[in-house]
C-alpha cells in the first residue's frame, strides 16, 4: 500500500476516535467554523476553480460539465449554507434505538454511534468536498475523500479551508481529509481498505459504481443508478396520469429519480396514451413506443423502441413507452429492468396500489405521485449523502442516520452465564 | 458464469419474488412442513451422515471435528425443534419501521420487506443447513446453501427433505437450495453472483471470512471473528472480576464471544490479579502474562506473552494478561487489537463505565456481566444466524430482522415536484 494512503489512513482513525465522543454542540461549532472558512477563504477557493475550468476548457470539456465544475461567490455561499444546514439537523449519535431488561436483569441498549471512516468517491461537482465532508462530521465520522482529477485544485482549496475551520474550533482537522493524487492506482487502493475504511460510498455515474463494486474489499453502499418507471393502471385518473408523468420525466431528466419508461395498461391506453403522449410532447420529451404504442399514437415521431431503450437510463427528455396487458406485465417489467430505485402507479384502485407496492422491489414506491420525491430533503432528512439503491443498511435517500451504526450496551452487576 | 449457478440464481430469485408476499400464516405452514420432512426422513438423512462420517474418518479428521459432522436422532429432532422455534418468533416482514405525512401530503410508510436471495457459505456442522434455510424462510427470503465438502451427503439429504416439506406446503421449493457442487471455483463464483444474490453471510473462520471479504462483489456481512477482552478496573469488586473472567473465559472457549486478553488496572492488579488467576488455573486455563504479570503472580507456569498473543483467538483454554497504567491504556489496547467483537469493564467508577461504553468500538460493549452473552438467544431475538463484527447494516447478533430491509411505500394523491 503507498505511504500516502496508509498514512491518511492512520490519521483518519485517530481523528474517528476523537471525534466519536464530541457532543453535538462541538460537532455545530465545528460545522459553523468551516462555513465560515469557505467564506474566508473565497478569493483563494475561486483562484484555483478558475485553474480548473481553464484547464478543463483547453481540454475540451462540455458546456453542462464546465457548468458543474464552476464555482462563482453564490456557490461558495451555497456551499457555507448547506454546512449550516446540516448543523442545525438533529443529532443521530447516541438515540436509543431499541433496548430492555432481559429475564437475568440486563440492560440492553442499542445506541446509535458514529461508522468510523467513511470514504466517498465522486467525480466533477467540487460541492460535493463540502456536503460530505459536513455530513459525515455531523454523523461523527472521519472521511477520506477522492474527487474527480478535473476539480482536484478547486477541492483542495475547499478541503483546506474545512481543515482550518476544524482546527479552529479544536476539532482533529484529520476529520476531513482529501486525497491529493487522482490517479486510478490509488482510487484502487483506497477501495481495498479494509479495516481502516468503514465504509465506501461511490458517488457518480454506473461505470464508477461497477468499478467500486469490482474492486473493493471495504463495504460499499451502491448509489444513484435509477432506471424508474411510471405505470399508469386501468383505473387510472387520466389527467393525474398526465401530470405525474410529465413531472416525473421532465421536470429534471438528469437526475436519478427522473422516470424513463412509461407502462400503460392495455384497457386505459386507448384514451389515455393520447393525452400524455401530448404532455410528454409540450414538454419536448421525445418517445420511443412499441409496436402498440405506435399504432395507438400514430405520430411518426415516436421511434420504435429497441430491447435496449427498456434498459436505458437516458439522463434526458426521451422516454419509453410500453402498452402491458396487465398490472403483473408491468410488475414483471420493472422486475426486469428496474434497478431498485423508484417506481410509480397511477390508479385509484385500492387492490391494483396494493398488490403494485407489495410486488415491486424498490427503494421507493409510489401510489398517485411523483418518482421524483426520492431525495432526502423531500423524505424529511435535511439532507442527503446519496440515493443507496441496494439493499443493505441504507435504502433510498440516506441521511445523517445513514451514516451511523449501532453499538450494543449492556449494563449488568455481575451476570455469568 | 457456470450454468449451474446462473439457474440456481434464476430459480432464487423466482422463489424470492413469490416467498414475498406470502403471509406468516403460510410460512409457518411450511416450516412446520419443513420439520416434520427431516423427522419423516430420519433414516435417509442417517444414512448419508454416515457415509460422510466414514469418509471424514477414514481422511483422518479430528475427533472434535468428526463430533460437529457427526448426527444422531436427537440431533436431527433438534434440527426440527429450532426450525419450529423459528416458526413461533414474529415475522418481521411488513412491520412498518418509520414513517409520517411531509407538508405535501405525501404519506411514507418505511417499511420492512425481505432481502430477497440471501447467501449462506458454511464450514462442517450439516445442521446450519436447517438453521439457516428456517431463518431465511420466515424473513422471506430465498437461500442458497454452500456447506463444506466433508458434509455434503448429509447436507444434500437434510435439503432435499426441506424441500420436500416446502412443496407440501404449497411454497416454491427453490426458496431453499443447495449447491452440489462444493469446489472452490463454485464458491468464488457464488461471491460475484452481484445482483441475484443480495446478501452474503460467511459463517465460518478467519480464512473463510477473508476470502468472502477478498472475492466478493455481493454485499457481504462479516461474522464470529472474536478477539474479545476484559477490563479489570482500578474500581472492580474482586469477587466479580474474578467470576466474569473466569465465565468469560472458560464457560466455552471455542466461541466468538469467548473472551482471549484480560487488561487489568495496575493499582488493582496486586490485589486483584492472584485471586483472578487462581480462577482461571481452577478452571484449567493457562496464562500468558506481560512482564509486570508475571512480576506479580510469580508463577513459573505463566509463560511470557508475546505480541501475538495480544491478537490472538486462541479458541482454547488460554488467556493472555496485561496491566495496564489506566483505564485509557486499556481502550487503546482494545482499539489495536481488538475485532470490533465483545468487550467488557468490570468497575463500580459510573465515570469508569461512561467512558469505556463511549470509547470502547464494539459491537457489543458490557459492564459488569460476561462477554458471552452476545448471542441472539441471550439478546431476546430468539434465534441467530450469525454475530456481525462489522458496522454496515447488522452489528452484533443477527436475528429475523437483520435479514430484511426496508422499501419506502408512499402514497400521494397527485403530487408533482
């Protein structure tokens, strides 16, 4: 292992252990003192941004990437609200989340404590250094951070300014800790980190989260990959069906809650694929339908839908269209292509909600609204480290909770078994 | 992929889907179906226990090893007792977990819902085969089994008999399955089975575990490693450091909870650490001590430890034993060695115990009581199908719950972002 990880390592626990055992009051004065860095240390942090996007620029990089990178005083300003958010967000360390006596007088508690070190990968949004970096403090965790190569200036100057704001309030400024080379060796080896890393959160597209799931030995919470349907039943009300799927599609294509295949039943499609297929339109969402879909609509701009697009997470205003014969089609459909995120019925039938909800495996599943509710801040979490979209310790939005583990403890006076 | 492997997960992932939302009316029905196949199936089950014990005799396997591998009818009516002690806990499916009305209306029930395909990986004891596949069935889930090579006729009949009793029942039989093939390139496979196997559970040793962690790409919770520790505090009753150290140690020293290093305050220790020793020499333990240990006690029979000895799991009548200058050496101790398992202070000092419970990083952290007492049965959940020593999703012991997860089920009324 290289020096450099072994070292950021060590420092990362002894900053974990220190950091377990602050209160909530150290925690929020700590959190106030590196919003109030980022604004210090604005010239500095937009100085190096600016390095970055010529840099990115001269290479090439898309205007809607460059946007993503770009810093300006309003972000950096956003950035210090949102540590100020998450300061003013209950505390997750210490709840009592079960507990009792047992027969032979012992008193079990399982308390909410800190994961340890999280690590958390992600590629181009420089603001992400600093909402994690929040996050996991305020869960009490130590994070060791590797950003994409193309902000690596920029998240250097925001992780130096957290450090300072740390280290003012007296907290271990290796709570926060950023890894200064981007290469793909030491991306490789931070995931084999076994033992020093509690957890590995992949923040970013499929082929990181592929890369990260291939790769690590240190557990990993999957995040983001959301191929969402919305399925409009027969007992559908025809003008919610309109606005849930227009809003669920094209409010904002490029997020992970957005829908990208709509599932109509056979017996409303006549009637109702019409007028949504109309909303989709006004909204500039282009279709891709099969065979009956093509011929209820009878619009030659509605490509034919290939076995791939049931499949595709299109990121933009296109959506396919699928007519099923019935509500288990369309459950067997999502069954099939889903990716467990979040999924939506449309229908005012008691039975069809029910069987939809107990049969659809997802994070998230919708009766008559919107898929694009997922998020943390709508769940009621205040904020969000990201959308887990497996199965394991975390579900859907993950907030400061989801940061935490549990540890049992057990009061006695001299219990043997 | 081997098409074994890919139809077993095929045929899982079926039984999965309908073992969802069977009722805990039906499931019991077939795990009482499920005992009464292995008690019917006496003879057959006999039969092929006795081949795999010839052959594991005759290949030179221990006597202890042989007594784990070996069944009698009373150990096949245990079988059927625990699957039936598993049929009477609460089905923990359904339960809703969290949840409330946001401003907009929206209603969201955080719900518990099965796993869904849960991998089991054991070494030679053939009656995990029905612990397991009970457990998983009542969480809902589908297993698929990977016992040891000296135990495969004996796991091949007790499968077969379970899946006997599930088709009586009326429940897909594949929710339980056995991989014939008991090669390690099956094995390895089995651990990349990433999206048809949801969960993996090692149950195992050290190697076993390490391999899992290694290999995998499927989520895995790591089980029963044990370097578990008592802490005897300047502040102890003698009397009860000397009953605790001594339970925990030697009531049963081939389990994880088992205690291996006894830490003891140096200003109690020449009090303390002669009365504790002649306990554990009473019981047949021998000691490895530090140098101020052995200053102490004097004892030509306790041998000088060495630095493996602090990270040891001797599973055997050993213990090792430092003094330690403070309570915060011994958390320091603790924090190197230690694996994250069992841990216990035996002090009056209430700011003794805070301060341990607080810093101590364990599953489970005691004060005053054994450190056997991790356990599912001693924690009230009935049943256990293993100890999780790491902090992603199950801590401690894993019961009904700890394997399940959650589905957020909202229900709106049009709602659009």
């Amino acid at each position: 292992m290289s020096e450099l990880l072994e070292q950021m390592g060590t420092n990362a626990r002894a900053a974990a252990r220190s950091l377990a055992s602050a209160t909530a009051g150290e925690k929020n004065t700590a959190l106030e003192s590196m919003a109030q860095a980022l604004l210090d240390r604005e010239g500095t942090i937009l100085a190096a941004n600016r390095e970055d996007t010529e840099t990115a620029a001269a290479g090439g990089m898309t205007k809607a990437m460059l946007d993503r990178l770009s810093l300006s005083p309003e972000r950096i300003a956003g950035m210090a609200d949102g540590i100020r958010q998450v300061a003013a967000l209950a505390d997750p360390v210490g709840e009592i989340v079960d507990g009792g006596c047992r027969p032979n007088g012992l008193r079990i508690q399982k308390t909410r404590v800190p994961l340890g070190v999280v690590g958390i990968i992600y590629e181009a949004r420089p603001n992400v250094t600093s909402d994690a970096a929040a996050l996991c403090l305020k869960a009490g965790n130590a994070a060791i951070l590797r950003g994409g190569k193309e902000a690596i200036r920029s998240n250097t100057a925001i992780a130096e300014a957290l450090r300072a704001g740390l280290a003012a309030a007296g907290i271990h400024p290796d709570a926060v800790q950023l890894i200064p080379d981007t290469s793909r060796e030491i991306a490789n080896e931070m995931m084999r980190l076994h033992g020093v890393i509690d957890v590995l959160i992949p923040r970013g597209g499929a082929g990181l989260i592929r890369a990260v799931v291939e790769n690590a030995t240190v557990p990993v919470i999957e995040t983001g990959v959301g191929n969402c349907h919305v399925y409009v039943d027969r007992a559908a009300d025809i003008a919610m069906a309109v606005s849930i799927t227009v809003n669920a599609k094209a409010s904002r294509p490029s997020v992970c809650n957005a829908a990208e295949t709509l599932l109509i039943h056979e017996e409303i499609a006549p009637r109702a694929l019409p007028v949504i297929a109309r909303g989709l339109k006004e909204a500039g969402v282009q279709l891709r339908g099969c065979k009956r879909t093509r011929d209820i609509l009878s619009d030659p701009a509605v490509l034919p839908a290939a076995e791939d697009d049931w499949a595709t997470e299109y990121h933009d205003y296109i959506m396919a269209v699928k007519v099923v014969p019935s509500l288990e089609a369309a459950v067997e459909h999502i069954a099939a292509y889903g990716t467990g995120h979040s999924e939506c019925i449309v229908t005012d039938s008691h039975a069809a909600a029910e069987r939809f909800t107990a049969a659809v495996d997802a994070a998230a599943v919708y009766v008559n609204a919107s898929t694009r509710f997922t998020d943390g801040g709508e769940f009621g979490m205040g904020a969000e480290i990201g959308i887990s979209t497996q199965k394991l310790h975390a579900r859907g939005p993950m907030g400061l909770r989801e940061l935490t583990t549990v540890k049992y403890i057990v009061y006695g006076n001299g219990q043997i078994r």
